[in-house]
C-alpha cells in the first residue's frame, strides 16, 4: 500500500520534468510558478483565465528553455566574465533591497544560496555577451528615420484640439500649508526621478498619485482639450513641448505635475515622441524575431525534449 501510495504521489508531483534541454530538467511547478507570477505582476488581484494562463506559460517556456541554450553556447565558445564585473553587479542587484539583512531573507525565500545567486549573475552577463555579439540591441531611431516615418504617415493624423498625457495628482484637502509644501516638493523629486531615468512617469503616478484609478492607469488622460482642465493647466501645457514635463500646478483640490505625450496640432515636432516610441517598438518587435530565430538554430545544435505536450508552445524552440 505504501509502495503505490509513493508511486501514485511521484506520478501526480509538479516535481517532475515536463522539458529537458540536454541533461537540464524543467519542472511543471516551476513554469506553473513563474507563469502565476508573471500574471500577478500583469493583473494584480485578477483572477486569470485557463487560456491567459496557458500564453504566460508558452512565455515561460521559451524564456526558460532560451536560458538554457544559451548557457550551453556560452560554455561551448568559453566565454568569461571577470569576477570583479560580477562583485559589481551584484552589489548594484542587492544595493536594491537597502541592506544585506533584507538581501539574504529574499535569498532565503527565493531558496538561493549566495553562491547560487552569484552564478546566477555571471550566468547572465556571459548570456548578454553572447546575445550581443549575435543579436544585439537595436540602435536609437536617428532623425532621419523619425522624418521619414512622418512623411509617410502625417497624412493619417487627426488635426484637432486635444491633448493626451499622465498626471501624477496629490490631494491637498485638509492639509496644512508645511504638508502642501511637501506635496510639492515631492512632486519635484518624482519628476527629477523620470528625468533621470531612475523611474517611468506610469509607474511613480501608480504608487503615487491620488486619482483613484491611477493604479490600473498609471495616471493616463487621454484625448482631452486642455482648457476643460482649467485656465492654469491650459497654460502650463502650452509651455511645454511632447515628452516633457509640467512645474507643479496648483489644482482646485490639489497639487500635480502633468506630462504631454500627445498634442494633436498636425505640426511635426508634437509627434516626435510618438513616433521614436513606434521605432523603437518596431525595432525591439524585429530583433525578439532575430533572437527566436537564433535560439531555434541553437535548439538544432543541443537537444530539447517535450516531454508533456501540455508544456510545448506551438512554435516551442528545438521543437523536431
């Protein structure tokens, strides 16, 4: 009885590989894993659907079993990474959890030993090295290109009064003049943030800001007429230009910062932002191609098996 209780148990196990890529196994539960938390990050507090489920899964099968080529590459063409180019990649990574007491409890969580974690890191910089050599980033667009997707597209845009943008909005209701002061300030800081780079303009008015429906937004506003805002906001836009940023306004029940990604004037220069955005996503949509292209021809070279066919996505890399 015991005996089949055990085999039953190993035969049902999430524990158990569903894909080998040459002697590397890879569970059920960890694509399970990694999938339901992709769709958490993706749709926090949703529950998703068995077809979503399945697409986050294909996405995690192809990361997955991507990974695992390229390691195989790298080992085959002996690419190095210095240990001093790992010490300082990782000190950034853990720099981001504010002390090595918080860093080793997610180590633990995660269960990763320092050792783990650290292979981890040069595993990834030798994959970036060779990635790179063989599929690298696309350059940025150039004048050029950006002038010549305008004239062949300015003929489709709308010629109107509206703008589209995102508001990072703090609510000023009851509160003192030091706190208003502070509301202010912060919002500079916010706004030196997305300067930097440090942050996105959605992700800070996500956390941020006090429109209720900011979370799931990221504080967008699209096509409106600027005055329907109020003479001060109608102002402070016609300052700036596409891409930029407000000063901080005073609003009737608070105070914001508003950044233009849209201004529908017919005029060039207010789509320059629009279209590097398109350029860039169309370059980024050409090499994802290259890249699956490039682990297909890996998967010819190394062997990967399907083993359970409910974890092999349709185009599955190194699929016979």
């Amino acid at each position: 009885l015991a005996a089949g209780v055990a085999s039953a148990q190993l035969l049902n196990s999430k524990s158990m590989d569903v894909i080998r890529v040459e002697k590397v196994g890879i569970s059920a539960g960890k694509i399970d894993s990694l999938a339901q938390m992709l769709g958490q990050q993706q749709a926090p507090g949703k529950k998703l659907s068995e077809e979503m489920m399945t697409q986050l899964r294909y996405a995690v099968i192809d990361n997955l079993v991507g990974q695992e080529l390229v390691k195989l590459e790298c080992k085959k063409q002996g690419i190095k990474v210095s240990a001093a180019k790992v010490d300082s990649v990782s000190k950034l990574f853990k720099a981001q959890f504010g002390s090595e007491e918080v860093f080793q409890k997610e180590l633990k969580k995660s269960h990763t030993t320092p050792e783990q974690f650290r292979v981890k890191i040069e595993d990834q910089l030798k994959s970036e090295i060779l990635l790179e050599k063989n599929v690298p980033y696309p350059k940025d667009p150039t004048e050029k290109q950006r002038e010549a997707y305008w004239e062949l597209n300015k003929g489709k845009v709308p010629i109107n009064d509206t703008i589209s943008g995102a508001r990072i909005f703090i609510s000023t209701k009851g509160k003192s003049a030091q706190e208003i002061s502070d509301a202010k300030d912060m919002l500079k800081g916010l706004a030196a943030q997305v300067r930097s780079k440090k942050a996105t303009f959605a992700q800070l008015a996500a956390v941020y800001s006090d429109d209720k429906d900011a979370k799931k937004t990221g504080g967008v506003m699209a096509k409106f007429v600027a005055k329907s805002k109020g003479d001060a906001f109608a102002k402070a836009v016609a300052k700036i230009k596409v891409g930029e940023m407000t000063d901080v306004m005073t609003e009737k029940d608070g105070v914001s910062i508003f950044m233009l990604t849209e201004r529908n004037d017919g005029k060039y220069e207010s789509y320059k932002f629009q279209i590097d955005y398109i350029l860039r996503v169309q370059a980024e949509q050409e090499r994802q191609m290259k890249l699956k292209a490039y682990l297909d021809g890996l998967g010819k070279i190394y062997k990967v098996q399907y083993i359970d066919k409910k974890y092999q996505p349709p185009e599955a890399i190194g699929a016979n």
